[in-house]
C-alpha cells in the first residue's frame, strides 16, 4: 500500500473545506469538549485539534450561515491577480461550498501494532457540517462529479473508489488505516469503536483543557509508541537508557497560534498527569549579562549551565583515548558548571552581509562564572593564547579571514581587533570598546534556560534600504522541557496576512 497516497488524498480532502466556520448551528459535536469526549479515549496516542475559525480571522477572512467564504478585499485582489483564469474559476468555486461548520476540527491517532516492518493504525477526523445536503452536493461539485452521495451502514457517504467520507447528521468523519483513507463498512466500525472507547476510556482532564486551548492548533503525543519504535533495536535501546522515565512514560505538547501581526508556537514534555518535565542540568542565564550588547546588536542569545558533569563524563566516554579531550573537560567545563553565557551582534548596516570583514558587524561574548578564581582561570587562559598576560583587559589584533584584491591579484589577510575585560565574574570579548550600555530589554532572557532574540525594527539600518512598512521581531526559547517560538511583525497593528501583503506592495512583487 502507498500509505503517503492516502494519507495525501485525506488531506485534500480535509482543505477543500476550510473556506467554511463561524456559522450558528445546533450540533451535538459542536464543540471541541464535544468532540473529545464522544471520540477520543485516554489511550489515544496522538490528538490534534485544528481551530479553523482563528484560522480565517488571521487570513481577515468570514463565513456566512451555509459556510460560503468571503476574503477581505485586499486578500482577495492579490490571489486573483496571481491566478489563470481557469484558476480563478476553480477558486470562485472554492468560496461557494456550502455545508461546513469547522469552528474546530479533531484528529486523533491510534497505533495498533508496531513491528520492525510493519506498522498497524487508525486515523479518525472529526468534524462538522451545518447541513448534510448541501455538504454532499458541494463535494460532488467540487470533484467534477467524480464522488457519488450515498446512503450506507447508517450514514451519508461521499466518495469513490479511493475512499469516503460519512456524515451522521451534523457530524462528519473521514477514517483512515494503513491501508489508506476507508470504505464505508470499515470507516463505520471505526468510528462506533472509537465512540465505545471514549466512554469507557474517557480522554483525562488536563488533556482536554489543554487541546480545548484557544490557539489555531494543540496537540498531544504519547512518547509509548516512540518508545515502542525505539526498542525495537539495540542502539534504540542504548538511548532510552538515558531518557527519564517521566519522559519516556508522557506526552510531547504542541501548539500553533497566529495573533495579530505575530505567528507563534511551543513544544513541551509533560509527564502522565500533565505536569511540565524538569530537565537536570540546566539553569536559568544571567540577563544581565546584556549590558554588554549593544543597542543596535539585532541578534542577542543567553544561556545558563547548571551542573555539566554528566555532560563531560558522555564526552570523555565518546573518546576514551583521547588525552587533549580528557585535559579539557577535567580541566575547563567543570569551570563553566553554574555559569552563563551571552552572545550579541549587529550588522551596521544591508552592506555588511556582502563584506568579508568581520569589522562591518559589531559582536560580544560575555560569560558570567560560578566565582571570581574561575572567571580569573578562564580570561588568563585567553589571555595568554592571544599572547596576552597580566593585568584585567587587553586589546590585540587577531587574523579573520582573507580578501582577494582585484589591484594586486593577490589574497590579503583581514585582521580584526579583539578587546578582552574581566569583571568580578564577568568575561567579555568585543572586536569593539567594550561597555555597559545598561538598556537592552532583558525580559525576553529573565528565567530562561535558554533564549535567543532576533530583533530588526523598521527604522533599523539594515531595513532601511528596504523602505519597508514594518520590524520584525523573532525569538527562540528554552525552559525546562518547554520550547517556545515566536515571529512577530513590529511597527504595525494590522493582522498578519495584511501586514504581509504591505510588505509585498511595498517592494513591488
């Protein structure tokens, strides 16, 4: 079986209907809650829940009572003006279905068997639709024909030889195997098992609250079926041994979100009861350790170590037979346990991305130690491989990279200057004056294990050149066992999709 195929045909199946929601209608499964709690059961292993109501106001977009989808006048002016005609027929088309009522969408995932060579599941979609008729001629439309309405095993099914989607009432569903999207028959046992299961099985609280969170997606992984894969040969075997048993035994957490002009996402590890997993080794980074970047630096990342001696010990293990590897991590990182560290830099202006001299960026490395004799050990070290000695900061010139030079058709060194200060603790290296500048937002770093920000407002010299209407703002961070992402336009109130298509009239496209 081509499993890809199918699982492809579904998803075809599942956008034709996105241009529908936000439509009042009376439906036994029209909520979220609804919908878990009459078909997911606990041991579910993967559910995601798609929130396509959120989806179209980020796309500026609404829906009337049959489900028919009108797109803000701009959104609309630029699709068609990218379509062929006959594109923009079919898309006209694509605003007319009727039938769907997909304020929210489940998916829910089951494995039945997971063998070295094979691999047994279910898939089932839950949706639902504000009108069974109207729902089933808009498919038929929509495929030329090609899908049939019929009447079989209790429900309305539409579909072909390739697969079928049921409709009971208000509800609809689309059941899927390794064998690809299901006939009637089969999808119809699907579905009444999975009802069955989810009352006797009842999917627990803390999972429902949080699918039923208001973002365009969340979802949640069993890590038993990971597990199950990974066991199955040795080195798989070997890995797990040193994966917690919180882990190994919870649930990866996702979530995807478009809020105004920003596009966010998470990544977390909960355990069984839905707590977050603390991850040994890690500590939060020192945010002031930013007085030292720049205001202009539009790149700063922070970080804090906790205690690195199991790190070391994996390293020491991984080369055994290595005497500089040993020195170094017998000697150096048991210096870095509970420290931090801080790395900044900032192109002066667009043209830097096409120098080869390290001189057009500004740039900071900045650590802060456990005490005053590690950071001491730490800047000495340093210091005297630049050839540098004695005394709390130096300056030296350090090569960093060559150039060809088209007058004399020969390649020359670049060099660049290095400034290197202790402080208390603190360590830093510049290739520029270091200072404290004391101004740089720290709220983006404080209680992060980890963090980094990429922040280029409109005004920014490296935009400037650009003339674009807005900044951008994007930040990558790390808690625990917690991973956050977010994108954000800046300079702007505007939705998302309409901030974009400023930025596409702005530079002509």
């Amino acid at each position: 079986m081509n499993l890809k195929k199918h699982l492809g045909y579904c998803l075809m199946m599942v956008m034709a209907c996105v241009g529908v929601t936000m439509s009042s209608c009376s439906s036994s499964n029209e909520t979220v809650e609804d919908k878990l709690e009459n078909y997911i059961s606990d041991n579910t292993d993967f559910v995601y829940k798609i929130d396509l109501a959120r989806t179209l106001e980020a796309l500026d977009a609404t829906s009337n009572d049959d489900g028919q989808l009108t797109l803000s006048k701009d959104v609309s002016s630029v699709l068609r003006s990218a379509l062929s005609k006959n594109e923009r027929k079919a898309f006209d088309r694509f605003l007319d279905f009727k039938g769907f009522d997909w304020n929210n969408v489940i998916v829910g995932l089951k494995f039945k068997e997971i063998e070295r060579d094979e691999v047994k599941m279910e898939m089932l979609l839950v949706f639902s639709v504000t009108d069974d008729d109207d729902f089933g001629e808009s498919i038929v439309d929509a495929s030329d024909g090609r899908m049939i309405v019929e009447d079989k095993n209790g429900y309305t099914t539409i579909g072909d030889t390739s697969g079928t989607i049921m409709v009971d009432g208000k509800t609809g569903y689309i059941a899927v195997t390794e064998d690809g999207v299901c006939m009637p028959t089969r999808a119809a046992e699907i579905i009444e098992n999975w009802h069955k299961e989810a009352k006797d099985n009842p999917l627990a609280e803390w999972k429902t609250k949080f699918l039923a969170e208001a973002k365009i997606g969340t979802g949640l992984m069993s890590m038993k079926p990971i597990v199950k894969a990974a066991s199955l040969d040795r080195d798989g075997r070997q890995g797990l041994a040193m994966i917690p048993s919180d882990v190994k035994n919870g649930y990866i957490a996702m979530t995807f979100d478009v809020n105004g002009p920003s596009v966010s996402a998470s990544l977390a590890v909960f355990n069984g009861e839905g707590g977050k997993v603390k991850i040994p080794g890690f500590r939060e980074c020192n945010p002031s350790l930013t007085k030292y970047a720049s205001n202009s630096d539009q790149l700063i990342a922070c970080a804090g170590m906790g205690d690195l001696s199991q790190f070391r010990n994996q390293i020491i293990q991984a080369a055994p037979y290595d005497s500089a590897v040993i020195d170094f991590c017998n000697y150096i990182l048991p210096l870095c346990d509970n420290s931090s560290v801080m790395f900044s830099a900032g192109a002066k202006d667009i043209n830097a991305f096409n120098s080869s001299s390290p001189a057009d960026f500004h740039m900071v490395f900045a650590a802060s130690f456990k005490d005053a004799s590690a950071a001491r050990t730490i800047y000495d070290l340093i210091a005297n491989n630049l050839g540098q000695s004695g005394g709390n900061e130096f300056t030296v010139q350090v090569p960093a990279g060559s150039r060809f030079n088209n007058y004399t058709y020969e390649y020359e060194s670049i060099y660049m200057t290095v400034y290197g200060r202790i402080e208390g603790t603190d360590v830093i290296l510049s290739n520029a004056p270091i200072q404290q500048n004391g101004k740089v937002r720290t709220s983006d770093f404080a209680g992060k294990n980890f963090a980094i920000v990429l922040n280029v407002p409109k005004n920014d010299p490296v935009l400037s050149g650009l003339n674009l209407p807005v900044g951008a703002k994007a930040t990558l961070s790390v808690t625990g066992s917690e991973t956050d992402a977010q994108i954000s336009l800046t300079g702007t109130n505007k939705k998302l999709i309409n901030a974009l298509l400023d930025i596409a009239m702005g530079m002509g496209v």
